[in-house]
C-alpha cells in the first residue's frame, strides 16, 4: 500500500499528466494496490481532479489524516508499505530497489531523499506502522545511482520543465539491463533528446512504432538493390531506424501510455523489419555478384530462424531460469548493436561476409540453446533440485 502526502503542486502536467497521477502510476507499476491520498477536506475536489483516471478508482481513499488508515481492520501494522512526501518525482527502477532493499530488511526505513536540496520531498518504504505514529523503524538513507532522481518541484516557475528533462535524459536507466553495448553509449543518447521532443506534441507511441516499421521496410528495398551506393545508404539509414526503434518505448514511458497491445505491435515489427532485412541483403548480394549461391544462403537463414524460434519455445517451456537468462543475455549482446556490424560491412563492400555469418549463427545458436536446455533440464529434476519434490506431489 502507499500513504501520499498530496503535493501542493499535484496538479502540475508532467508530459501531460498531472503529478499527483504520475506518482500513482509508478506506484502501481511496482506492484502497489491501495492508495490513501491525505489532503484537507477543503482541497479534496483539487486533488481528485489531479487523480486522473485514478479518480474513480476505489483502491485510492482521500483521507484528512492517516490516523483513518488505522481504522482499517484489514491493514496490519507490519503490512509493507510506501510514503511520497512533497512534490516529487521518482522512476520505477527507483522504487523497486527501495522495496528490495527493504525486503531484505523489514524493521527499518529505506528513504530516498529528492536530489535537488528539498529535504522534506522523498520516496520511503516501510511498515504501515513506522508511518502512522505506532512503529519504531530506523530509518536509512540511501543514494540513488540515478543522477538528479528523484527530482522535487520546489516553486520556481521553471522546474517542471526541469523536471521532465530530467526524466527523460534518465530513461536509459529502464533498459541498461537489455541493452546492447552501442544502444547503452549511443543510441540511447540520441533517442531520449527525440523523445522528449514528442512527448510535447500529439505524436503516440504506436504512430512512432508503425512509421518505423515503414522505414525499415524501405531500408530492406535498399538492400535488395545491386549498387553499392544505395546498399551503404541503406546500412546508414538502418543505424538511424535502430536508433528510433527505442523512441516508440520512451515515449510510451513519458507519456505513461504503455500497453501491453503497444509491446506486442513493437516486438512484431522488430521482427518482420529484422527479416526484411536479411531478406533484402540477401537478394542484393544475389543481384550484385550474379550467384544463385546466395539463394541457398537465404534458404539456409530462414530455416536457421526456424530452429532458433523452436529452441527458445522450447527452452522458454521448460521454465528454466538458466535457459531465461541465456535467452536474455544472447539478446543483449546481439540486440539492435548488428547495425553497426552491417554500416562496417557496407562500407567495405562485404555484406556477404554479414549474410553466411548470420546463417551459420543461427543454427549455432539454435544447437547451443537446444543442449544446455537439456541439460538445464537435468539439473532442474536431480534430487534436491526440485525433482524429488515433484515426485512426492504426485
């Protein structure tokens, strides 16, 4: 649950949505599902208009005082629980730490005091009771590796446009984990500045995911052409789609629009757009060195994406952890960083070299991911793995 002092300036936009529902939502997509929100009885229509699709949400309770929250019989004193004080801003990796970090130790108070000098604006987790006056918590502050997070609106007329920078040019944090090495040092440098632009105009993440789409699908026309000019404006071009392809997800992250339906449109046109292009560079090789050679490398690719598609099915069904975690790292040090491989080879005139190396990674990839999902498979059944667990529920 979460206990929210209402911040003075909860009306204030932040990419269009009032502050006060922005703290929520974060809130929400870390696993909080009740909200008492306190607020004079005089400001309770302010502050429910702030409230934004949340207004008629019965899991938020505006209350006078958190004194009401103890009379809530269904709360105990030792339930987990989440304080936002003052007029703060805060990202979702944030607070999943704060919870973890208390997890870990649930008798005392993890705080993350606002990084611009307001002390009393600060994200804290802790039991219901060290915040309603009956717990004894100690309380330990700690720092965020997140430089200028969380950032507190203190007055000054320019500080909500700070404050939306500042989360923008923070964004790269969300997907450290997944991206690749290039994406981590130069993409994401570019694509939060053009995001932070969009997300002052109309333009939803969706329109941003399908005009990308288009663009990759004229890239791979490019690349299906023999000459060798129009193959290397093609890999040039392919470096800047690669670059837009993670604009769609800030967007959607600054706007707090994020779908599920919107996560599945951009993983299926990452893939077609991927397949598109190989098939593209495919037939440009055919075209320019007139070998039907080539024809068997792109029949040979498209089965070695078969194979990989069943392996990671399988290895996905099997619900491994070691096989998840292969999955995801194989995806990070591949990722969108193949671009710039592409950009190098075109440069030289050698995307053949990119088009054989990919059709042999792919059943290596396959063969590889197919045995340790085997042998994960072993290990996860031997006795005192969860094996001889499953054989007593049955």
């Amino acid at each position: 649950m979460a206990l929210v002092n209402a911040p003075s300036r909860g009306t204030e936009l932040i990419f269009g949505r009032p502050l006060l529902e922005r703290m929520i939502r974060v809130c929400e997509r870390a696993g909080v599902s009740r909200f008492f929100v306190k607020c004079p009885a005089q400001e309770r229509e302010r502050f429910g208009n702030a409230l934004g699709r949340f207004s008629r949400d019965p899991r938020i309770r505006l209350v006078s005082s958190f004194d009401e929250v103890k009379d809530a019989a269904d709360l105990a004193d030792a339930s987990p629980c989440v304080a936002l004080n003052g007029n703060i801003v805060f990202s979702l990796n944030q607070l999943r730490d704060l919870m973890q970090w208390h997890a870990i130790n649930s008798t005392e108070i993890v705080r993350l005091a606002s990084a611009n000098g307001d002390p009393d604006a600060s994200v804290a987790v802790g039991r219901l009771s060290d915040f309603t006056g009956n717990g004894s918590g100690a309380v330990a502050s700690v720092v965020s590796e997140i430089a200028g997070m969380p950032f507190a609106l203190d007055g000054h007329p320019e500080d909500r446009d700070a404050a939306e920078r500042v989360i923008a040019r923070t964004l790269r944090h969300d997907t450290a984990h997944t991206d690749g090495f290039m994406a981590r040092i130069f993409d994401r440098k570019l694509s939060w500045r053009l995001s932070y632009l969009l997300a002052h105009t109309p333009v939803m993440p969706n329109q941003v995911t399908i005009a990308n789409t288009a663009m990759g699908m004229a890239i791979a026309w490019m690349f299906a052409q023999p000459g060798y000019w129009i193959r290397l404006i093609a890999a040039a071009l392919f470096v800047v789609s690669i670059t837009i392809d993670g604009v769609d997800g800030e967007l959607a992250r600054l706007k707090m629009a994020e779908t599920a339906a919107g996560a599945r449109l951009d993983a299926l046109t990452d893939n077609l757009v991927h397949i598109a292009i190989f098939l593209g560079i495919s037939i440009g090789c055919y075209r320019a060195a007139h070998s039907a050679a080539y024809l068997y490398v792109l029949g040979a690719l498209l089965a070695g994406f078969g194979l990989c598609a069943i392996s990671v099915h399988r290895a996905m069904s099997v619900s491994s952890s070691g096989a998840e975690a292969f999955v995801r790292q194989v995806d990070r040090l591949t990722g969108r960083d193949f671009a710039y491989l592409v950009l190098l080879l075109a440069a030289v005139n050698r995307l053949n070299y990119f088009i054989v190396g990919a059709a042999v990674g792919t059943y290596i990839f396959a063969a590889t991911l197919w045995w340790a999902t085997s042998r994960w498979t072993r290990s996860d059944a031997a006795p005192g793995n969860g094996g001889d667990r499953l054989a007593e529920g049955l």
